[in-house]
C-alpha cells in the first residue's frame, strides 16, 4: 500500500529519528515561549528558508544525474548509469517514500515540510496569530485559511 504523502518519510525513518527531530523542534518551540513577537518573526524566516526532505533530496538527484550526464558526453557513456539509478531512486521515493539517501538526509535532521509547518504554527499561536479567529465564535472558511495562511 502506498502511504498518504504527510507520511511516507516519516514511516521510512527510524523511530528514534523522528522522535530526536520532534524532540529538537519542541525544545526550539519552548524557548519562543516568552519571546517577543520580533524574535518569533526572526525564527519565522528561518523556517521560510529551511530546507525539507523533498528539496534536499530533488537538489541531490539533479546534481547526480547532471554529473552523470556530463561524464558520459565527455569521458566515458557508462557513465549514463549514474543518472538512470538516481531516477529509479527518485521513482520509488516518490511511491513509498523511502529512497537509499533518505536515512542519510533524516539523520542529518532535514524535516518534511509537514514537521517544519508544524514548528511554523506552533510559533504562530505563540504570537497570538489565532487568537482573532479563535475568539470568534462562527468563524468563516475564509477567516479561518486567512488566519493559518499569514
């Protein structure tokens, strides 16, 4: 069975890893407890700027298989195994969310975007960016993505 996308890394990796990058992003959030809506902004761009498991892994695929490429035009055509195995890697992570980079990348603590947006939300309820629409009983749709999307 194919795993739903939210899912499929997390499900791949060592529990003891998930656990350590939840573990890690917790304590992050505690010390935001008492801080200043300036500071909560500041760790907000950092997050803008992290990157996730996927991009991590798609900038690794891309240099591999553009460097296998390049071999096989200049020194030697055996060379286009190299970007046909990062493909096949790519496809299956794509289908179960597992590839052989992925406990390399996890171990280093690259997030899925999921575990970075809940770390995002987190800090935003900190700030008190729900609190209008929290308060306000009937809420619409509208007023509740609007609330989660800033």
């Amino acid at each position: 069975m194919i795993p739903a996308t939210s899912r499929r890394v997390p499900e791949h990796t060592p529990e003891k890893i998930n656990q350590w990058i939840r573990q890690e992003m917790q304590e992050r959030v505690a010390r935001y407890r008492h801080a200043s809506p300036k500071e909560i902004d500041r760790r907000l761009q950092e997050l803008d700027q992290e990157w996730d498991v996927e991009r991590t892994l798609e900038a690794n695929a891309a240099t591999l298989a553009f460097t296998g490429c390049v071999l096989a035009a200049t020194t030697d055509r055996r060379w286009v195994y190299l970007p046909m195995a990062v493909t096949v890697f790519l496809l299956q992570h794509a289908i179960q969310g597992w590839c052989p980079p992925l406990p390399v990348i996890r171990s280093l603590g690259f997030r899925t975007m999921r575990e970075i947006d809940e770390e995002r939300h987190a800090l935003k309820l900190l700030r008190g960016d729900f609190r209008h629409v929290s308060d306000k009983p009937g809420a619409s749709a509208n007023e509740l993505v609007d609330a989660v999307k800033r």
